[in-house]
C-alpha cells in the first residue's frame, strides 16, 4: 500500500508489511510525543477535523496528533449545525470542506458515510469511526500496544493468546482488531462473551481458515488461564435496539484484582478501548487493577497519539523530515507521574 | 475606503476600487490556498471566530483563511453557552472579546447585531452573517467567481447577463450579490421566482435607476436562454413563518443537465450559494450536472477562503508583507482530483 | 510556593509573595498582550482547555493566554459528548486526556472535580471553576486589578476599603477575592447584601480574626461612601433552589451614574466579574456608567489574560525565555479605541 496521499478507511486496507510501516514511523515519533524535542514538520499545514458524531477524546487524540506534527487544527464537533442536516449529499460536504484543509479526519454515525464522503474529497481523508463500521486508527493503536507490551516479554504478535472479553457482537474495536490479527500465524483467540453477543460468525469462519485457534465460551474465569492479552469492552448500549435490552449485559463479566490474582498468569497485559464504566453496577474493569503495571489502558490511548502522527506523516510524505524540523523543547517537561 | 483596521459590515461599504482591490488581493493568495507556497505572515496574531449562530462551513472558512496567513484562531460556534444568553449587552461582550484577540469574525441571528457589537470593540470586526441583513464576504466571493469564470470567456462583470432563480425575497446571498452588481455598467438582471417570492421592490428599482436592465418572470425554462450565469438558491426555509408556508416553494425550480442541455447557452455558468438540499423532492440543483464543467459551485466556496484571506491581509495591513513571509510546503500536496 | 509543574486549584494555595511573583510576571505579559511585541516561547507546546461546562469568556480567556506565549490550544465547550457522561471516572478522564497535552485548564460543575482530576493528571491542571468551589484566576484577575487600579493613585492592597455588594452567599468570585484579600493588612470589607445572600460567616470570622474591619450592611447607598473600591455582583441565578427565589433579589441594589455622584467618593473604582446582566429590569450596574473611567469592569477582563500568561508560564518554566523568543509584530495593530 502506498500511503502517499491515500485515504484510511479500513483495515481491510493494511497488509502486515503496511503495519509494520506504521508501527516503525509511530516509534519514530516517540520523541515528538515524550516531549524530548519539538518538531514544525507540518507548520503551515491544516487539518480538518471534521466529528459529525461528537467524541471528545479521539477528536482532542487526532488534533494533538496534528499539532505536534506543527500542524493547525480546525474542526467540528457535531452535526447538529452543519449542511449535512440541512439535508446536503456526503459528495458536497466532501467538495467544500476538502478546499478548506490538507488532510480531512472524519466521524460520522452512518456506517459507510466516510468512505462515500472520501471518494469525493479532493484530500486523503482518515476514517475517524463511521458507526457500527469501521474506526481503524483505534485497531492499529490496539494492535501497536499489543506489540509493544509483548516486546517486553521478548514475544512478538504471532503466536499471541489473546482472549476478548464482553460484547464481542457490536464492538467495533473488536471486531477491527480481530481482521487485523488474522494477518499474524498461530494466534489463539478466546472469546468470551453471552451467547446473543458473540462474535459475528463471518469474523470467526476468517480466523479458522486462516489456521487460528477459536475458542468460544461464556464462563470469564475459566477461559482467561492462558492468555497473554485479556482485551475487556464496555457493553455498547448505544447499538442496543433498547436500553432495557443493554442493561440485561450490564455487570455480567467483572474484572478485578482479585480475579487477576486467582485466575490470570502472572504479567497477563489488560486492555479495554476505553471508556470504562466506573459506576458501581458496570464493574467490567475494576479501579483497584489502576495500581497494577500490567494494566495498558492508559499505555493505549497515549499510542493512539503516536499512530496517528504515523499516520498524517505517512499520508503528507513527511516521515523523514520530522528529525530535521525538529529543536529542542524550551518549557519544563517534568511530568508528575 | 481604507482597509486597515476598518470594521467590514456591509456590501454598502464598498465601491468599485474597493471591490478590485479585494480581488487583486485575493489573486495574489491563490498560490498559499493552493498550497504552492506557505506564509507565515499572520504568526502570533489570534482571530476570535465568534459564531453565535452555528454555520460549520463558514466558520471553517474564515478560520483557515486566517491559518493559511499564519495566525491562531479561537472560536466559540453557538449561543447557548454564551454570556449574551444570560442577559449581557453586544455592547459588553465586544469590549471583553475584543480584548482578547486582533481581529474578530462575527455571526449572530439577529439582524443589526454585528455593526451593534462592531461599535464596541476594539479591534475590527468582520461580518459573518447577521441573520436575514448581511453577509458581505459571501457577496464578494459570488462576485469574484463571477469575474473569475468569465475571464476565461474574456468577458468582464460590465454587461453581465445574469438569470437569479428561486427564494429572491428571503435570500440574503441574493440581496448582497445584487447591491454589489448594481455598482457595474449594463447588468441584465432576469429575477425568476414564484410572485410571493420575488426580489424586494427598493432593490429592482435601485437597479433600474442604474440603468441596468430587469426582467421577472415566474418561468425557469423560457428566461434563462441569454444567460452567462445562472445563479440558484435554496428556499430559505428558517426564513419563513412555518415549515408548511416553506413547502410550498419546494421543487417548484429544477435544474439538471436535461433543462440545462435544452434551455441554456452553451457555457453558461451555474452557482449557487450551498448548502443545496440534495434529498430526492428538492431537485433545485440535480447531482447529474456535478460533472458539468460549468457547474462552478465548489470553485465559489473555493474562492471564499481567497477572499476572506484578503480581507484579513487588507484589515491587518500585511498584503505586501505577505510573499516576504512565505517559504516552501515542506509536505505532500498532491490533491487526488 | 514552587510554580513549576504545579496545579492551581484553589487560591489557599497562595501566599503573599506566590501573588506578587504572578503579579509580576503578568506585569511583564503586558507588552506581548498589547500587541507591542510577539513571543513564541511556548511553540509547539499544547493546552487542552477542557471545559465540561460551558463558559464561552473564560475558555476564549485562557485560550488566547496561551496562544500569545506561542502555544497551541485544542479544546472541548461542553460535557455532553465527553466519556464522563457515559460514567467514565475523573481518574479515567484525566489520565487519557493528560497523554494529550502539556497542561489542562479544566471547567466542570462538580465542586472538587478538577482537584480529582488533577490527582490523577499526568501533566499540569489549572482550576478554571469547579462549580460553586473556585476560579482562582478570576480571584487574581479580580486582585490583580485592585492593585493596578490603585497603583495610579498610589496606594497599596494593605488598608484597602473595599465595599462588597449583591449576592455574597452564592458568589464564588466574591469567596476567592476575600480570602485572598485577608492575606493583606487592615482591609476595611463593608459586605452589603440582603441578610439571606449574605458572605458565609466563616469568610467574615477569618476576616476578624486576621485583623481586618468588617461591616454588614444591607443598604447599598449609605454604605458606599468611603469605599476605595466596590466589587458589584450579578445574582447567582443558577445557584438558587428556584428562578423564582433567584427573582426575588433581582435589581434590588442599583448601581448607575446619579448613585455613583451622590454617594460615592470621586474617583471610586467601580469593578463587576461579569457577565452583567444589562436588561431593563436588572439593573446592577447601568450603562450610563460605560463612559466613567473608574468603570474597570473591561481593564479587569484584559487583566484575565495577563494573569492567565503569567500562571501558564510560571508553570511551565519559561519565565525567564519569554523575551528572548520575541520579535516585531508583522501587523497592523491600530486599535480603534
């Protein structure tokens, strides 16, 4: 794949050797986002960050991404004010707003609208999430922790054991996760769910012809023995045809220290993509595994910076003059923690 | 007039020199909207884009108009959460705002509002919509991609034949593009719309006074054959007292490539102000002519970000200063289309 | 106090020298603030200006403070599409949104939100109003001001008389300036409010206990008389139980011109924290004062952005660069008033 002026919107997209390019362009930009130097790559350059469907943290991800490239922001947050609602085509959103920036990242809850508004766009445009379809910056950024978590430990991303936990039917996370391990040989996947929100049939017939491992179960306990990643999610009520329904998954699959102790190896990396519910009754990732070093939640979304950056320094073709634009920082960086 | 540090209001602002001088200086920002060069000139100053009416696209526009100069923008895009919601007089709200940045952009619902808060600040303030009165940087882009189309026709604005269809009375586009029209030499104005619909009386005699022609029909078909632009708008639904009222101007002007190819002059233009309604009954502006070359539409909002960019470099007084400021994209520009 | 890297939360964290280290850094701001040179010390460093509740002045307030030391500013206005209204915790909150920025001024109606937010914040957090808790800039703006305005008339914080008017219960700007105001020496308060609305008796305790002269008054014009500075209030509506009770006190103390002749001594200085409420029936603080030049109300709002300056570089440790990393301004800098 050529990056090269390219839209992102999938993850059908990527072949390994395309995320192996991401991956090794995101640990360049470690520097860039630890704050150990400055890079104006992008100064000058203008990002339009354009959320139909509001998400506060992947929009402010996307934008700090862009900015720490040197790079402008300019955006929206919602769709309530915007032509589109006034009854405006996809084609002509596209057409306007690709006259206003360099590069376009999108939201929208219409599945498939971002790849129609992209084939008129006159700039790459990167699939910000388009509903129940696709949000692929958060599948690499997954998939990039995984590694970097087994790095450590000396183990790469084939052979991995990873057991995905909860609403396994309408996560997205999960489900573009799941096409992009299937690139990798041997995984073993476990997949823990209730049997009505079990991972779409097609995901799992993909994963078996390609000489994976399936196993499926509905006991939390006693599947998550072996793994090396335990990837948790939130029930997504908002796909749920009613809010009754959501409620009866609601604390169904509860993670805690104690569980962790009895019945994980030690070192088990957890994942979730975030956000957790921390109210009483969800208890789907408990806040006494915060102190634990093995939880990567956090470790997560600050990899979502750095793929980003990969990212628009792929689509810009800036990737090697990042060091070059670069200087020194001139505020204190001393971060708390 | 004299640009610099000069409040921009109204249409009625300008004269003949002050319309060439916009468009010689948005000429010259052709090659930083393009991107074959970026300036830097604007670095440190700070617009304050204060939409207290939301509009997605223009306030984008204006706030990458003032990016590609170089500058920082801070914006708020609705009411609501504003102190003028809780009883605060434009009066005071410019004088604090105006505090804060060098320049503002300005959109608010109720007409008069602008020049209100205009006369407070403290630093110039542009128009950016002020309900059903004024809109000016959208009249100067329609004219100046009206100069910009028939160039290429070696053709002038003077003696213009110009066919305005649809909501004449409510249309706020329409209104300014015809103020500033009136100042040209021998336009030929044909006003098509329902007779509930039609232009203002002050303003078709304003144009007769002129010595410019005028012709009203309530006919598309027969009335646009000698027209070198066609010029269609949206009924200005928010405009009318009910929903009901509105409906009934629906659908009643279509426009497609069949009318087009039957009824027009070869080359005529097309424009339109957007957002067109593109949903199936409206058909004011029919997606078979999106690859008609003369369907100029996203070459007007194109032209906007040109015009609002002079209007900045003219206010702020840096249009020489601009290409000593400038230097290479250091990043991918190839658009795809 | 040790500024660098540290949170603001609560004005209890100063002393009378950490106020005169801000007060004389933001002394410094001034020429950057008024246009007369740019600095970019802060290029490339990133403010998340997290505003969970709205307030359209204060975001825009911190934002351009940054934008004037060279920083960059993303930004959300509103609680409503954030994860901490799908029960994601604070903890959670901050510890993503603190992978994305260098600093966080964060708005949130819960008091002791942004303390807890900040406890788990990996980079510095600015308090910027956590319900009915603190705004501790808005206190230094409002202090700040006290000094600068007395200054000309040389005069010193110590043996202030300060007449407090309006609603003293619910204002969280008048509980701040108090309790900063008691670190100085023999400050007269003439506190003056209904007895339902009056200052909460632990601030007038301190008060008495720090030596100062306390007088409560519920009359506003016999009480103003020898008052170096009266501090006018806005009812703190949205605070009451109900808008009905909130009624029952609207435009009960009246300040406007003939008032100000009558009672009070020439020259007082007349400060609001603003918005003020300027319909008919409100009248706290009449327009017919607009032209009186001891009205500081819009000098305070300017000071808002000096102090914020100063707090995000005091922060950040670049004090000291702020000049070194200046130059000329490119523009045009004619403010109209």
């Amino acid at each position: 794949m050529d990056f090269v002026a390219s839209h992102i919107l999938s993850v059908t997209q990527f072949e390994r050797v395309d995320i192996d390019s991401v991956f090794s362009v995101a640990d360049r930009m470690e520097p860039y986002a630890h704050r150990r130097r400055v890079t104006r790559v992008l100064e000058g350059a203008i990002l339009g960050n354009m959320f139909f469907e509001p998400s506060t943290r992947t929009r402010v991800s996307f934008g700090c991404a862009f900015n720490l490239l040197g790079g402008e922001v300019r955006e929206t947050s919602e769709i309530k004010a915007s032509a589109i609602a006034k009854g405006e085509s996809f084609y002509d959103t596209a057409r306007v707003l690709s006259g206003y920036s360099d590069i376009i990242v999108m939201r929208h809850e219409l599945a498939g609208s971002v790849a129609e508004f992209a084939e008129a766009s006159r700039v790459p445009v990167v699939n910000g999430g388009d509903g129940a379809n696709e949000h692929p910056s958060q599948a690499l950024l997954d998939l990039y922790t995984i590694r970097k978590e087994l790095m450590g430990r000396s183990k790469g991303i084939d052979r991995l054991r990873i057991a995905l936990v909860g609403d396994l039917r309408y996560g997205r996370a999960v489900h573009s996760l799941c096409k992009l391990l299937t690139l990798y040989e041997d995984i073993h996947f476990t997949l823990i769910s209730p049997p009505e929100l079990q991972l779409p049939e097609n995901y799992v017939q993909e994963m078996q012809q390609r000489g994976h491992e399936v196993t499926i179960s509905d006991q939390l306990e006693s599947s998550i023995g072996h793994a090396d990643i335990l990837y948790l999610t939130r029930t997504q009520e908002e796909r749920f045809p009613s809010q009754e329904e959501a409620d009866r998954y609601r604390g169904l699959f509860r993670m805690n220290q104690t569980i962790y102790t009895e019945f994980c190896e030690p070192n088990t990396v957890i994942m979730h993509p975030l956000p957790r519910d921390s109210r009483g009754d969800a208890g789907e990732l408990d806040n006494d595994l915060n102190e634990n070093p093995n939880l990567a939640i956090f470790r997560q979304t600050d990899n979502g910076v750095l793929i980003r950056m990969a990212l628009f320094a792929l689509i810009l073709d800036v990737v090697d003059k990042v060091d070059s634009h670069s200087r020194e920082v001139s505020w204190n960086i001393n971060r708390r923690f």
